[in-house]
C-alpha cells in the first residue's frame, strides 16, 4: 500500500469508529430505565464467571470487559 492508500485507510476507519461510537450512544441513550438496570443486573451476576486471576486486574478493566462483552450480545 501507498502512504496515501494507508492514509486513507486510517482516516476511513476512525471516520466509522466515530460514527459507529455515534450509534452506541443513541442507542444507549434510547434505552429505558428499567433496560438500563436489567443490563446492569446482568453484569453484575455474571461477576462469579470471570476468568480466575482477575484480582490482579483493577477494577475498572475488568468493568471494561464485562461491558464489552455483554455490549456484543
């Protein structure tokens, strides 16, 4: 690939990643309280099913993780 292919590429993709962020806040702004609490009550049970050795990871990682995996759901 050229600099200006790898160029455009790079710009493709943050412009989708924007867009995309776009839709994620949308959608979660769209979502009623009681989803937001089901959604919340559903990381949190799922808490005893983290991979063992995750007490050496801060808190707000594994926060991370369970929320990205319940967001691809």
């Amino acid at each position: 690939m050229t600099i200006e292919q790898q160029r455009d590429y790079l710009r493709r993709c943050t412009v989708g990643w924007m867009e995309a962020s776009a839709l994620q806040d949308g959608e979660a702004r769209a979502r009623t309280d009681e989803e937001k609490w089901d959604f919340a009550d559903r990381l949190l049970s799922d808490r005893p099913q983290v991979r063992e050795g995750s007490a050496q990871i801060s808190g707000l990682v594994e926060q991370q993780r369970l929320f990205m995996k319940w967001h691809r759901r």
